[in-house]
C-alpha cells in the first residue's frame, strides 16, 4: 500500500488570492514498484471544524505511477480568497485549513456506450 509522508501545506496569503503549496513523497512497496501500479491521486483543501471537516477545494485529481521507491509531489494553485474563508461568522472568523491527499490503486472497469437511433428502411 503506498504511503503519503512529509506532506506539508504552504500559504501565501495575497490581497484576493492566496499562493497554495502541497508537497509530499508518495512511497510505494516494491510489489507495486514490480507491478508500475498506478494510482488515483486526489489532493483537496479542508477546512477543520468542530463537528464535520468541510472540502473547500480539489486542487488536483489525476494519476501517478509506481516508478521509483519515493516519487516527490508537488501541487500549486492560486485559489480564491473567499474559498479560504471556511469560519465566517461572527463567533469564529480564524479559519484552520488542512491539506488531504489520497492515493487510491486504479482499477480498469469496462465502459460502453451506444449511438443514437437511425430509423429507415434498409
């Protein structure tokens, strides 16, 4: 099962748009470096609350691959200000936002499709 360490989040605020940075290393067992697994990486940003953590944003969805022990990773965006701004009320106005990532092994499943009906005499 691959492991997700030194994941770290960075924040450089701006006026009405933040500088966001996730970086970890995604590290992998030498069966699934055999087998060049690859995996479903979802990055989001988080916003920590009392009772339910909320997802404030996916800032990338994509895939990566088994090809080497440790693959560094790294993800920046410029996100919105106002997407940042998870506790906006009058008790609460410091908001605590997290960086999650998740390394899910892709599984190839069929897929089909049909056209649209030509109705004619042949």
């Amino acid at each position: 099962m691959a492991n997700i360490v030194n994941l770290t989040l960075e924040i450089k605020k701006g006026s009405s748009k933040s500088k966001v940075t996730v970086t970890y290393d995604a590290c992998f067992t030498q069966c699934e470096l055999m087998d060049n697994t690859t995996f479903i990486e979802t990055v989001r940003l988080r916003g920590e609350d009392v009772f339910s953590d909320d997802n404030l944003i996916t800032l990338k969805s994509s895939c990566v691959s088994a090809t080497k022990r440790c693959v560094k990773r790294k993800i920046t965006r410029s996100i919105s200000n106002s997407v940042l701004n998870e506790d906006d009320s009058f008790f609460n106005r410091t908001d605590e936002v997290y960086a999650q990532v998740k390394l899910v092994p892709f599984k190839p499943s069929t897929s089909s499709g049909s056209s649209n009906i030509i109705s004619s005499r042949f």
